[in-house]
C-alpha cells in the first residue's frame, strides 16, 4: 500500500464524524431554542389560530355585522343558542361573528401600527446612539420632551382634532408609540458601538454605513424582536382604550375595545355572553404576544447561536 492511500483511509473513515459536527444552520438553532419555551409555542399557536379565525370565520360563518335595519326580526340581547352560539349583543348582531369582525380590524390595525412603531424607534435610537454627541443629545431631549405628555391623552387630543379614520388610527398608534422603543434601540448601540469588532472595523477604514448593518443591527436584533411584538401588543391595547372611551373604529365598523365598551353597559343586566367571551380573547391576545416576544428575545440573542 502506497502512502497516498495510507493516508486517504483515516480522511474516509473520519468523514461521517466531519458531517455530524457540521454547523446546525441559524434558524434551526433558533426555533430549537423559541420550542424549548412551551408557553410560547402555544402562543405561537393560538395567536396563529385566532388570526385566521378573525379573516376566515366571517366567510365560513356569514352573519350581518354591518346592517343593523336588518336586527330587527332578531332577539336582541338573546343567550346562547343553536342559531347564535353566544348570544347576540344589544343591537341584534351576532356575538360570535362580530368577535371575529371586531378581531378583523383590531388584529390589522395592531400589527400595522405596531410595524410602524418598530420601524421608526429602530431608526431613530440606532442613528442617535450611534451617532452620539450633539446629535444624541438633541434627539433624545425631543424624546423626553414627547413621553413627559401621557400617551393616552396624546392619542385622544389628536384623534379630536383630526378624526378617527381607520388609516389614521394606524398612522397615530404608530408614529406615536415609538418613543420607548427608539431609547431601548439607543442604548444598544451606544454599548454595540465601543465594543471591540465595532472598533476594529472602524480602524480598518469600514464607513458608519457598514458598522450599523454589519454589527450594531445584528447584534441589536434580539431587542428589536422583542420590542417589535409587545409594539403590536401596545397598539391593540391602546386602540381598545381608545375604543372602549367612544374613539374607536366608525360604525359601521367596530373594533374589540368598542365592543367591550357596549357590552359593560349590559353586564349588570346579567347579559355575560356580551363580555366574557370577548374579554377572554382579548386577553389571550395580548398574553401570548408578550409570551412570544419573550422567546423570540432567547431565539435571537447572538451569545445563543452556535458559530
């Protein structure tokens, strides 16, 4: 035997060794380690269910949600039964049917608006924290300045002024509710930034271009995730406060927090089924986007990944 090949057998028999040790892709890491959260694989899935629920179920099961001419040869304020599994509310609607068309629009309004808000608090706070200086210091004065008025009002002052369209519900929620979040995004990159790789590939002659995409954003994604999904969770809590105070959504639309609003004033008539159901939905909601953007924080942590 010649050498060459003395040598070529331990490469053979070492190979399948070679292949069971090769680097687990990214993704499989992470969604080995958001599975690994129980909680939030069953928020994944009934976050996942009760979307489709909200955009499907008016198909599968029609009901008038927008007609109330049309309520009344219905029972109004009627318990459950076969032809309105949860009742009907106190204009005649369906109360199964309208959870899920109220589900339609705050769902979409939520995630909207919650995209807006991710989107500007994370360009906002990596340019300010990035930038540092004057330009960090007038920045954030004007943050200060903004979270020192209380949201809620600021969403009702100029919800008054301006009206309450569904597209302008979506662009106030959103372009308002990113002041927490730009000074979370600041703080990474002002400690991303005098780390050691940021620093070598400034002395390398890297732009600040290439030091925000290749390093400060990356390594700010595990924060920027999880603030993205409690955004939404904010936005549809703030658009059911905005609701249940009478300035939400225009009929003949309607939203959950508006609907809440109608069903408390009949709860002490004993009518439940205009609330509790609703009510145990709307907190699922919200729960399990906060359980998510819990794991989705572990799933994205760089120090988590395997290189």
């Amino acid at each position: 035997m010649s050498s060459a090949e003395a040598t070529a057998l331990p490469t053979a028999t070492e190979s399948p060794e070679l292949q069971s040790t090769q680097v687990v892709p990214m993704w499989r890491q992470r969604w080995r380690i958001f599975r690994h959260n129980k909680l939030a694989v069953i928020s994944l899935i009934f976050l996942i269910i009760i979307t489709l629920a909200c955009y499907l179920v008016p198909w599968l099961h029609p009901t008038n949600q927008t007609n109330q001419a049309a309520t009344f040869n219905v029972p109004w304020n009627a318990p459950p039964s076969a032809a309105h599994p949860l009742g009907t509310d106190s204009s005649g609607f369906d109360e199964l049917g309208r959870i899920f068309y109220g589900g339609e629009y705050s769902l979409t309004l939520g995630f909207l608006a919650g995209f807006i808000t991710i989107v500007v608090g994370t360009v906002y706070g990596m340019v300010s924290g990035f930038f540092g200086g004057i330009v960090d210091t007038v920045l954030m004065r004007i943050v200060d300045a903004v979270l020192s008025i209380p949201y809620l009002f600021l969403l009702i002052a100029l919800i008054s002024i301006f009206g309450r369209s569904t597209t302008f519900l979506i662009l106030v929620i959103g372009l308002t509710g990113w002041f927490g979040n730009s000074r979370i995004v600041r703080g990474d990159a002002l400690l991303i930034k005098n780390l050691e790789y940021s620093q070598a590939a400034t002395a390398m002659g890297a732009g600040k271009a290439h030091i925000i995409r290749r390093h400060v954003f990356p390594n700010s994604i595990s924060n920027i995730v999880t603030v993205a999904t409690f955004s939404v969770a904010d936005a549809i809590l703030f658009l059911s406060a905005l609701g249940f105070l009478g300035l939400g959504i225009q009929t003949p639309q309607t939203d959950w927090g508006t609907m809440l609003q109608a069903g408390a004033y009949q709860l002490q008539n004993g009518f439940w089924w205009e609330v509790y159901p609703l009510a145990a939905v709307f907190i699922l909601v919200v729960v399990s986007l906060n359980y998510i953007g819990d794991a989705l924080r572990d799933a994205f942590e760089v120090r988590l990944i395997e290189r």
